[in-house]
C-alpha cells in the first residue's frame, strides 16, 4: 500500500485531493500538510510543513514511509503579483526540495501541478496545442514554466516519476480559492446566494479555460493509475474542461436564481487574464490517459448551487 504526502492540503485543490485519497486508500495512507493548521483529528494524520523546510520534509517522510507526493503549495497569480519574489522562491525552492527528496529517498510518484498560466501573451489563443509558444508574463507563471523544466529534468536525468497537469481555473465549493486570477468564477456562486448580486473584477467577455473540482480531482489520479509507458509528456499536460466568460457565468446561474445581477469593474487581473487562453487542447492527455471531463456549465451550476445553498439559507 502506498503512503501518501499531500502539501498544501488546506488549499481548495488539497481539501478535495486529500478527501479523494483518503476515500480510496484509507485515512492513515494519507498524510496532510500546510503552513497552516489544518487538522481534523478524525480525518486522519496532519503535519504542519512548510515546503522550504527541507529537513522537515525529510523527516515526514521517513516517519511515516511515504512513498508517493502530491505538492499543491504554491503562491498562485493575482496573490504573487502582490510579492513577486516570495512567489517565486516559494513556489521554486518547494518543488526542488521535493524532487530532491524524491530522487535521494527513490519515491514511487511525485504529483505536481502546473498551470494554464504558463501561456502569455503570444500563445496561440484559441485551442492552444500542448507544445506551443510560452512567454508568460506574471511570476507564477514563470514559476510554472519553469517548474516543467525541472519535472522533465529530474524524469530524464534520475528516474524520477513525476505527472503533472496545467489547470485551468478550478472551481470548487468545498473550500474557498486561494488568491488567482479566475477567483470570481467561485465567488460569484457565493455572492449570488448570499445578495443576490457580484461586481466582478474581469471583463464580461473575458473567456477563460475553468474546470469543475470533480473532474479536476478525477484527472488527476486518472494521470497517476496511468501506467507509466504511456505517458509521453513529462512537463506538463493540457486538460481542456470548460470555456466560458462571466457574462455565460451569469446567464446560467439566473436560469436558478432569475433576479441575480453583476456588475463589472475590471482590476489588475484583467490584463493576466488577457494574456492566457480561450481553452486548451487535450487531445494528448485524452490518447495517452483517456481523459475527458464530465461537467458542462450548466451541470457545474446546478451542482454548485445546491450545495452551497444550506449555508445561505
């Protein structure tokens, strides 16, 4: 039986990751981290970790034999535009300190995830292939890009079996988003149950890649049961879910609540936004690991709708 590292999994990716995983290997395979603590007792084991801790690293993972890692913690977009050089050293020195673990320890996995935010401005816009132009212009996304360097390196140079996806934005009800750019394609659900309005701080033509957390969760340990003679990408795999702007956000959740209304006023995230696609494609992902999402627009509101409602009520 794997024993399984998750860091970062008080994030809104980690909660449900972690839950996933502790649903289909058992609580105790399952370890959790963050910077913060965010223990449950009766979840399973919790070890408060800060990624850059190199040393403490090691220690979690020789005290419970952890033989799999999924790291999660990141400095993401909007938030690391905020303070370009902790986003950077966080989001670097933490994947290095975990491939380097992987490789001296000979880990089995290492999940790692990237971002459509590698693309920037003179990428393809529409359809974006899986190899392609990639300038990206705000430090997470460097960060990323980089980061798919090393995931490819440590694989080609020590074995080391290391996935990854580029997420669009996700989308999730379980717990809040963490500071990005497509933020408001969560909170709008919020502000339209709690006042029945949102001003959103993007453009209401501004069509952006998302995905569902189901899906988003469910491809992700799709690419890890794949076996590893298929998988032909080792920096990072599009996954296209769903494409849409605010202004489509908006009409699908009148269908449920008619009287909702949205105002616009765009910030400094309109110009990240600008610089990344329309949607992805994931035809490699779908041939090397048969992925394809199950949430459209209309199924992902409903479903988010219902379940954030009782706290509203």
């Amino acid at each position: 039986m794997d024993k399984i590292l998750v860091i970062g999994a008080g994030g809104q990716l980690g909660t449900e990751l972690t839950e996933a995983l502790r649903n289909r290997l058992g609580a105790q395979n399952v370890v959790s981290s963050d910077v913060r603590s965010t223990h449950s007792a009766e979840a399973g084991p919790f070890e408060k970790l800060d990624v850059m801790d190199k040393e403490g690293l090691g220690r979690i993972i020789d005290k419970y034999k952890i033989t799999q890692i999924y790291h999660l913690a990141a400095i993401l977009s909007a938030n690391g535009e905020k303070n370009p050089l902790f986003a950077w050293r966080l989001n670097m020195e933490g994947l290095l300190n975990v491939l380097e673990a992987a490789r001296e320890k000979n880990l089995h996995k290492i999940y790692w995830p990237s971002s459509i935010a590698v693309f920037g401005p003179t990428t393809p816009m529409e359809n974006t292939p899986q190899q392609t132009v990639m300038e990206p212009n705000t430090v997470y996304g460097i960060s990323k890009q980089a980061g798919e360097q090393w995931c490819q390196y440590y694989f080609e140079k020590f074995g080391v079996d290391v996935r990854s996806i580029r997420y669009p934005g996700l989308i999730g009800y379980k717990a809040l988003p963490g500071g990005g750019t497509t933020d408001y394609a969560v909170d709008i659900y919020h502000q339209a149950l709690k006042q029945n309005a949102y001003t959103c701080f993007l453009r209401e033509d501004s069509y952006l890649p998302m995905m569902y957390m189901p899906d988003a969760v469910r491809g992700t340990l799709e690419l890890m049961d794949a076996e590893a003679d298929n998988l032909t990408i080792r920096t990072s795999y599009n996954l296209n879910g769903i494409s849409f702007s605010p202004k489509e956000m908006t009409a699908a959740i009148q269908k449920h609540i008619p009287g909702f209304t949205i105002g616009y006023a765009p910030d400094f995230r309109q110009a990240i936004a600008d610089s990344w696609p329309d949607a992805v494609d994931d035809s490699v992902a779908r041939r090397d690991w048969n992925w394809k999402p199950e949430y459209d627009l209309d199924r992902m509101t409903e479903d988010m709708l219902a379940n954030l409602q009782p706290a509203y009520v």
